[in-house]
C-alpha cells in the first residue's frame, strides 16, 4: 500500500453526500473566501453544477486538505499550485523541483513537548507516560519537556486511540515497531562500518553515507507500505470484505514512473 494519489476533485465519492461552499467551509475549517481564492487561482477545480448551485465532492475536501498540509510544510500557494499542475498532467515532478530524487528527505524534525502539551494530542497517555517511554513513542527531556523522535508516530498513535484502539495496545504495535527497526539498524550499522567504510576509497564514504540514508529510508518507507497493503489485501480476500478491498483500492497509487521520472498511469485506472 503506498500514498494515495489526488482523489479527482470533481467527482463526489459514493459514500459522501454532495456539499456546497457552506458545507465545505465548515468541513475544512476555511472561509467561505479563501475557497472563493483557491478557484481564482486554479488550486482547486469548479464544482459540479445542479441549476445555479455549485456541488463539491470528497475529492475537494481531500485538495484542500493536501494544500493544507503543503502549507504546512512551507509551500507557497503558487509553488502547490504547480505541483498539483504536475501530478494532473504527468509532469517529472523531480525536474519541476529542481532536486535529484534520490536527495529526497523523509525524515522528520523531532518534536519537543512540555507534557501538558503531549497530553493535549494523545490524552490518553495521562497515567502511562512511563509505558510510552518504554514503547519508544517518547523520551524525558529535562523536568517537564518530551522529546518526540517521530511526530508522524504520535499522530498515528492519537489516530489508533480516537479511532477505539486501547492504548496498551497501540504502544503494544510502536514496541514492537521501535525494536525490530533498531534490530535492523544494528545490522545495517555493521554492514556499512564493517564492510563499505573500511573499504571506501579517501573522501567516498562521506558521500555514500549523505547518497544512502535518503535512499534507505525510501526503501524502508516504500516496502512497509507496500508489505502492509498485502496483509490487509489478503485479511479482506479471507474475510469477505468488500469495503475493506474498496478502501485498499482507494489508496493505491495506480500509477508508475519511468525511467526518466515521467508519471504514467496504465490505460483504463484512474487515480486510485
């Protein structure tokens, strides 16, 4: 299972009801105005017309989100905007930013936290701060503070509770987690400094180091999702589970590059 593509915007899903710019407003937490701008500035497509009533789908919740996020990041609406003028068209999106891919970052900024803070995004964690620590999700910092190594890893962890998961169980999955990859890592520590370091050539392994730690975590990133979308396609083969296989489907990227990092999606799929 990878990252899910852009659902088409202009469709509404079968689950969801249509929304107006109201409704919409209020489900992504913008103004009215700021989705007005987003249309003039072409960020996000024209709903579907009914009469003198414009309609929008899933789809445009799930654009406005992904600018949201974007924002976040630092992006400029005209630099989202030329991003998701790349994905629509099959862009190189490698040339379009100017990096060579394998210089993509995937890492995180760790995250310092004073408790009460960490509490506010995973309440649950009043009372078994201890256990978080030994899971792995946190470390003390100081006094009072926290020190989150993966902020991504605390969200999904407040996901799990508020979607039912009981915590004990939830930090049960992150131990597991934190101590296979640190098995891992010990083992990928021996084979690059006692193999490819030592015999690295003067100045090289600087520069296999700053070439490999991008690339492996790509690859870690990209064989967990596509493992954990395999377990699950087989869970809902087992089960039954149409709305299962539906929702797996709707997270598969569906389309490939090419040697040159064009993005093609095969004749007849759409997006999901």
């Amino acid at each position: 299972m990878t990252s899910p593509a852009p659902e088409e915007p202009g469709r509404t899903s079968a689950a969801g009801e249509p929304l107006t710019i109201d409704d919409l407003a209020r489900k992504v937490e913008l103004p009215v105005r700021t989705i007005r701008e987003y249309h003039t500035m072409r960020l996000l497509p024209p709903p579907e017309r009914h009469g003198r009533v414009g309609l929008y789908g899933s789809g445009h919740v799930q654009r406005l989100r992904l600018i949201a996020r974007l924002q976040r990041r630092g992006y400029s609406l005209a630099g989202i905007r030329d991003l998701l003028s790349a994905w629509e068209s099959g862009t190189d999106l490698t040339t379009l930013l100017g990096v060579d891919p394998g210089q993509a970052v995937l890492d995180e900024t760790p995250l310092r936290l004073t408790r009460a803070e960490l509490l506010r995004r995973l309440p649950a964690l009043e009372g078994s701060l201890d256990q978080a620590v030994a899971a792995g999700l946190v470390r003390p910092h100081g006094e009072n503070d926290v020190f989150v190594r993966s902020p991504a890893l605390l969200g999904l962890a407040a996901d799990w509770v508020r979607a039912g998961v009981p915590l004990t169980e939830v930090l049960g999955v992150i131990e597991v987690l934190t101590v296979d990859l640190g098995t891992l890592a010990r083992t990928l520590a021996g084979l690059i400094a006692g193999r490819i370091w030592p015999s690295a050539s003067a100045g090289e392994p600087a520069g296999l180091l700053q070439r490999g730690r991008p690339l492996l975590l790509q690859a870690v990133a990209s064989t967990l999702a596509d493992r954990l979308g395999t377990a699950l396609a087989e869970r809902a083969e087992a089960a039954g589970d149409d709305r299962l296989r539906a929702a797996l489907d709707g997270t598969r990227v569906g389309a490939v590059t090419d040697s040159e990092g064009t993005i093609r999606r095969p004749a007849g799929r759409g997006r999901g």
